[in-house]
C-alpha cells in the first residue's frame, strides 16, 4: 500500500476492478504542509452498471449466506485491517490527525466491524432472514395467527460518508449493510478519500469479501441516485444543506428510496447547578468540553457546540476552560506534546472562518481566535490551522446565532442559565441534535434534563463521579447505540445494533395457519403440527431433531410434602406457601406451591436422565407462571423443539448446536400453569 506523501492518482472499485477516473480530477493535500498528495476523480464510471452488478452478483451472493456466515467475514475482516492499522495510521496523519484522533477513526472502525461480527451471532438466527418479535393471534380457535419476517432488500445501499472520518464513517454503515445481507458502494467525501481507498484496498486483498459486495467511488457520486428504486437505500453523513439536497433527488422521491441522514448538530453540554467549583463533577465538565474542541480539531459531528452553564459559575468556567486550552499545542501531530492537528483541508479552514464570523454578530470572544494560533512544527499558513475559540453569549435566548451556526472546529459557545427549566430551554433551542451531555450529581436534575430534552436528541450522556472513569465520551457513538438525532440532525438513526441492521430489510407481516406460518420461519408455532416419536427427544444429536418434534409427560401430583420440603431447600417461606389463614385471605384463597418448584417438577418430568447427546441446560427465557397450582393438583409437561441454531466450531470443542423448546405445563384441567422456553446445548453428530 502506498504510504508516502508522493502525489498519486486515486483508484475506484468498480465492477469488480480498480479503475483511475479520467479527466484532471481533485488535487488533494496534505493538512499539514499543504503538498499535493493525491488527486481524486470518478470520471468515466458506469454508475447505472456499478448499481447493476452489486445487484446482480453482490446481492444473491450475500442473500445465500445466514447472519452468521455473514458474521464471521466481518470477524475475518477486522482481525486482517487491525493487523494491518499501522499503515493506515500513517495515511492517516495527512488528515492531519493526531495518533489519538487516528484512534478514534481507524481502530473505532475496526471495533465496530468487531462489535457487529459479535451481535450477529448472538443476536440472529443462522438463517438468511430475521423473525422479528412473538406470534400475534388472530383468531379465537387459534388457526389463524401472524409473524413478522424480515428479509435482505434486493437492492444496493449507497453510503455517502463525511470527511472527518474516512475509516469509521464508512465501516459503521458497511457492517450493518453487510450483516443486513445488502452489497455497497462507498462514497467517501472527496477531500480524506485516500485514506478510505487505503482501507478498501486492504479489504479487497483479503480476499474475505464476495464479488460485487462492496465499491467504491473516489469523486463525485456523479447520477448514481438517479439509478435508485424501491429496493435501494442511500445512507448519508454530512451538512444538513447536502443532505437536503440528497434527499430531493426525483428518484428518490419518486421510489421512496430509503433515505438515512446523520447530520451535524449543535449539540450541547450542561454543568448541573449543583455541580459547582471544586466538585469532581465540574472538573470533569471542564475536562469534557475542552477535550470536544479540540479531539479532531473539533471536526466531529457530536463535538460540544453549545456549553450551558449556571449563571452564577461562568466566570468560573470561563477562567478553567481558558486555563485548560490555553495548554494544548497546536501543530503537526508527528511533533510530540502536539495535542491538535489542523483541519482537514484549507477548504474546511475557509467554511469555519465564514461561520465564526456570523457567530461573532451575537456573542464576544472571550478566548483564541485570531492572532493567538502559535503553531508546532509546521507552517500555520501552509497546512489548514484554525485557533481555538471559546466564545460567550450573554443572551442567548435574543441572540440566536449560537443555535443557528455551527462552526465545524474547535469553536465553542458558553452561555447562562438561571434555571434548570431555562437550561432545557436553551437545549432544545438547537432545533434537533445528536448528542446533549450533563454533568451533576443530583439524580433529579438528571431525570428532568434528560425527560426535558430527550425529543430533541439522539443520546444523551448522564455524567457524575460514579460513572467517568468508564464513560466512553459525550462525543462518542457506539455500536449498540443508536446514533442520529431529529430535526437538524438528520432525523435518522445509524447503528443501534439490531435497529442499524433493519435499515436494511424489509419487514413483512405473514399471516396464516400456525403449521404454514411455522413451515416459512422454521421456527414452531402453538398450533403447528406436533411430531411424536417413541425415542426420547434428549436421546437425539441436534441433527436428528425435528422442528414440531414433541414429547408429553407422565403426570406429577402435587403434596403439601413437596411444597414444606421446596421450602425448606429454598428458603422461600413466602406466606402464600405456608401460611393458611394469610393464603386465605390473598388473592389465591389457599395455599400455592412456589412457582419455582412448579418449574422444578416439570423438568423432573421431561428430563432423560442418562447421559446422552444433551450437553447442559444453555439458558430459560420468557417464564409465565399463568395459574396457580395447589397441593394435590396433578400437573403434566409438554415439550416442543421450537429452534435449532447451530454454533460455530472451535477447536478443542465437541460440535453443538442450541435447541430451543417450547414448554407449556398444565393442571389436570388441560389449563396452562406456566409457560416458558429452555435453551438446550446439544451435540451434533457431524
């Protein structure tokens, strides 16, 4: 992989090639000292063909895999990039990030290729689609029911990504798309392109990825939106006026493509009025903001925008964040003790520059700007520097500029509070955000902030002494999390483990009778065909088990001598249980045996004791207990192989697989008395 600063011309996958754009192209630099790096250019590319071949060889070939095939590519694929991350770091240091700001990107994106390759495995089935929640009744007898079923669109997901991080941006939409079992084809912004390409090339080498699953354009995306239809989805991060315009693409409209938009926002951050001078909470608060300025040089869509401050703690916060920033170099990130490198590119310095000056029509400077950048290692006015800036606005509820403007750099805007309710206010002012964060140590002022502006925010980080030291960051989405926001933000969602990856399916609701509603999801319905075999069903490998395979019980008579000894090896001497006067006077009118000792008994019943192809007991999900049962009530047990999932070998470990039954006992009436489902490890006999 090419990793010096020589100027080199930038390739796209296409169609299963790497391919230069035609034409003169974008020259693109080094953040640092300005040089040309690279120029970058998607002239000449087929787009109607690129969204043609992910639909016609990418697709089918990711739709025969199950999530877990899927899954185990993405674990493959992270552990070939993360051996590899040294080269990536150093074309990374053309962005002009600092090795933590390169942490933040390159390994945050690798980790979430990790966090995805897990999820898919523990949280899907290993089948090609996803049965989406329980059975919905639909009839009295029982014959008609419905499921929801949610299968891999057949289209392509275009991922149109932002310049501040060209490794995360892309990878936390890729593996959802992937897992999902939907090709891409990746648009980088073009400014930070090269190092997007880098990671590509690596992940084409691997040899990991089927045909046509992913391409990639360095460039403009030129009329590949206009190709889209129903069975497409664009995923977009960037400016809300970019998105806007996105989004009104006539094909999208006209298909109602789906559209996922994560914008920048002015996303705030609260000291809590408790929270006052000397308190752990404000030292971290002040930590906090300062470290949003300046990770990325502030280039970060949930970056602090908006610091919202009692009024009787400004000049106090004023004078610490002062004191803290006032410390960071500035310079190249190759220097050591420089803790901010420059931004993107002299196209990003001109944009803040604009942006800081509309936002000086309603607030003073109180910190930074210009004149005060001193600048490490390299030349201030040949790499794309920017000053901090710490900005004041002593009325913010007159002077809007604070939520109208972003300034997408280490700017910041601190501005009072009296109360909390005037603090919600001021948060919700920014239209539609990320991210909002607070710092107290009172639970009230948590629970009011975050119920108070939770309609307007995506996230929102509740900070206090006991929950810092493992705080992943108020700028900081991950994985199992959604990240999105309304309004201004984009009004989409990204990531949020199961949610990212629905993004990406189609959801449809089967209705019919249990047997062919079961037949479809192989997974075993109430009402479904019940297969009955004289073996008993813990005497068989999991390969030999039927989906609807059934065994019933013998029945078990309940005695006051089951419930007085259940008690005794419990300790559950819950009234009900012992006492008769108390039990007379409950809900239950007499004494009842424990719950426990119910579930106890059942799987006395249908347990084979002898060893056999039966591993362990895995697990015990959805328990009901949905009528009590009394002393001399007989109870019988009915066990149904309801979902077979069979686990990935390792070595050194018997091959297993996991085996869901469904178990419903009843009384001597045919009435459940509890309901529940048992996870099985059984072993596979290849």
């Amino acid at each position: 992989m090419e990793t010096d600063t020589s100027m080199m011309r930038l390739e796209n996958y296409a169609l299963g090639q790497w391919v230069a754009g035609t034409g003169t192209g974008t020259p693109l630099h080094h953040a640092v000292t300005g040089a040309e790096v690279a120029v970058a250019s998607s002239e000449g590319l087929d787009f109607k063909a690129m969204r043609d071949y992910a639909r016609s060889v990418g697709g089918p070939a990711l739709r025969a895999m199950t999530f877990h095939q899927r899954a185990r590519i993405l674990k493959a694929l992270a552990q070939h990039l993360t051996a590899r991350k040294d080269d990536f770091y150093r074309v990374s240091a053309w962005t002009g990030a600092t090795r933590g700001d390169s942490w933040i990107d390159v390994d945050g994106g690798f980790g979430t290729l990790f966090a995805y390759a897990s999820r898919g495995r523990r949280e899907f089935p290993d089948e090609t689609y996803y049965v989406d929640g329980g059975v919905e009744s639909l009839s009295k007898g029982g014959t008609f029911i419905g499921r929801h079923i949610c299968v891999p669109m057949e289209g392509v997901a275009v991922q149109i990504n932002a310049f501040n991080f060209p490794v995360w941006g892309m990878l936390e939409k890729f593996a959802t798309s992937f897992l999902a079992g939907v090709p891409s084809i990746v648009k980088p912004a073009t400014v930070t392109s090269y190092l997007t390409e880098a990671v590509v090339k690596s992940m084409v080498d691997s040899g990991l990825l089927p045909a046509g699953t992913l391409q990639l354009v360095c460039g403009s995306a030129g009329d590949l939106l206009d190709h889209l239809d129903c069975q497409d989805s664009v995923a977009f991060t960037g400016s809300a006026s970019t998105g806007l315009m996105l989004r009104s693409n006539r094909a999208i409209l006209e298909h109602s493509v789906r559209f996922n938009q994560e914008a920048d926002s002015l996303n705030y951050s609260m000291l809590g009025p408790d929270a006052s001078p000397g308190t752990e909470e404000f030292d971290l608060f002040i930590k906090e903001v300062a470290r949003e300025m300046t990770v990325k040089a502030g280039q970060k869509c949930t970056a602090i925008r908006r610091t919202l401050v009692h009024e009787s703690m400004v000049a106090d916060v004023t004078d610490a964040l002062r004191k803290r920033l006032a410390g960071v170099k500035v310079g190249d990130p190759a220097v050591d003790g420089v803790r901010m490198g420059p931004l993107a590119g002299k196209g990003q310095v001109r944009e803040v520059e604009k942006s800081v000056a509309l936002l000086r029509e309603g607030t003073e400077l109180v910190f930074g700007g210009p004149g005060t950048l001193d600048v490490i290692g390299a030349d201030a006015e040949q790499g794309a520097f920017f000053p901090t800036m710490l900005l004041y606005s002593d009325r913010p509820f007159e002077r809007l500029q604070p939520h109208d403007v972003e300034a997408f750099g280490p700017v910041n805007t601190i501005m009072p509070y009296a109360s909390v309710d005037e603090a919600i206010a001021l948060a919700r002012m920014g239209k539609g955000s990320l991210v909002g964060s607070l710092f107290t140590a009172r639970d009230s002022v948590a629970r009011d902030v975050a119920l108070g502006t939770a309609a307007y925010h995506g996230r929102l980080m509740l900070i206090n002494r006991h929950s810092a030291r493992e705080s992943t960051g108020h700028g900081s989405p991950m994985p199992g999390l959604v990240h999105g926001g309304p309004g201004r933000a984009g009004g989409g969602e990204e990531m949020g483990g199961v949610r990212g990856v629905m993004h990406y399916m189609q959801r449809t609701a089967l209705q019919g009778s249990p047997q062919t509603v079961s037949a479809v999801t192989r997974e075993w319905s109430k009402g479904a065909n019940e297969l009955l075999d004289r073996i008993h069903p813990f005497r068989k490998f999991f390969d030999e088990l039927r989906i609807g395979e059934t065994f019933i019980t013998h029945r078990r008579t309940v005695t006051e001598a089951d419930v007085v000894n259940f008690a005794g090896v419990s300790g559950d001497f819950f009234y009900a249980h012992m006492d008769d006067i108390a039990a007379r006077e409950s809900l239950f009118e007499k004494r009842v045996a424990h719950g426990y000792f119910v579930l106890s008994a059942a799987a006395g019943l249908f347990v084979d004791p002898a060893p056999g192809p039966v591993l362990a007991n895995y697990g015990l999900e959805g328990l009901r207990f949905v009528k009590p049962v009394y002393v001399r009530d007989t109870i019988q047990a009915r066990l149904t192989c309801k979902q077979k999932t069979a686990k990935e070998d390792r070595e050194g470990q018997v091959p297993q697989g996991v085996v869901h039954w469904d178990v419903e006992v009843t009384n001597q009436d045919a009435e459940p008395v509890a309901v529940y489902t048992i996870l099985t490890l059984v072993k596979r006999s290849t």
